[in-house]
C-alpha cells in the first residue's frame, strides 16, 4: 500500500477487488435502487477496480445487510395488508365454517348465537 487515494490506500493488483466482487457490487446496487456512479462519490473513491479484495468484501457484506432489511420490510407491509383484508373478511367465516361442519343454515347459526348457546 503506498499513497491514499479518496480514503482508500492504493494497492497492490493482486489485491485488488476481483471482477466477481464488482459484478456483485454492481448487482446489489440495482438491486436496491441505487445509482453506482453517485453511490461511489458518496463513499469517496472513484474507480470499484481500485478497491482491496477486502473492502470489497466489506461493502458487498454491507449491501446484503441493507438488501435484506429492504426484503424484511416488504414482507413485513406485505403480511399486515393480508392481516388486514383477512379480518375485513373474518365475520362471515365462522358461520360459514359452522355451516359446512354442521350443515346448519344461516337462520339456524344466527339462532345459536343469539341465545349464547354453544
């Protein structure tokens, strides 16, 4: 390592980030919405070539961090809104249940729960 390039140390080329390693960077960025070339300004360096194989490593770990938050998150809103339109259907389920198991009608359902008999 000899001179510092944007926070980063210039490296030697066989320990520079693999093509593999950029490829994956390049992926999980647009995986996530994020624009590369203002992803890099933002961290301060100006080539993904010129990361070590470490930083790399590093970065990719930090992106599959944050890919998987954005994943939790939507599955998240994704299970409230089933909750939700479940429950806005859950009244009519009960008494249909009662019908198929008992073959009652409805007249005969909204009888039993009007006395509070079970």
């Amino acid at each position: 390592m000899a001179e510092e390039e944007g926070g980063f140390f210039a490296i030697e080329n066989d320990d520079v980030a693999t093509q593999a390693q950029i490829k994956k960077i390049y992926a999980l960025l647009h995986r996530l919405g994020k624009d590369p070339q203002k992803f890099k300004e933002e961290r301060g360096f100006t080539n993904y070539a010129k990361l070590t194989k470490r930083q790399a490593s590093e970065l990719i770990d930090e992106l599959e961090r944050e890919e998987f938050r954005k994943i939790e998150e939507e599955v998240k809103a994704k299970a409230e809104q089933t909750s939700v339109a479940e429950t806005q259907q859950a009244p009519s389920q009960p008494i249909q249940q009662i019908q198929q198991t008992t073959g009652a009608t409805d007249h005969e359902c909204e009888g039993e729960r009007g006395t509070g008999s079970s």
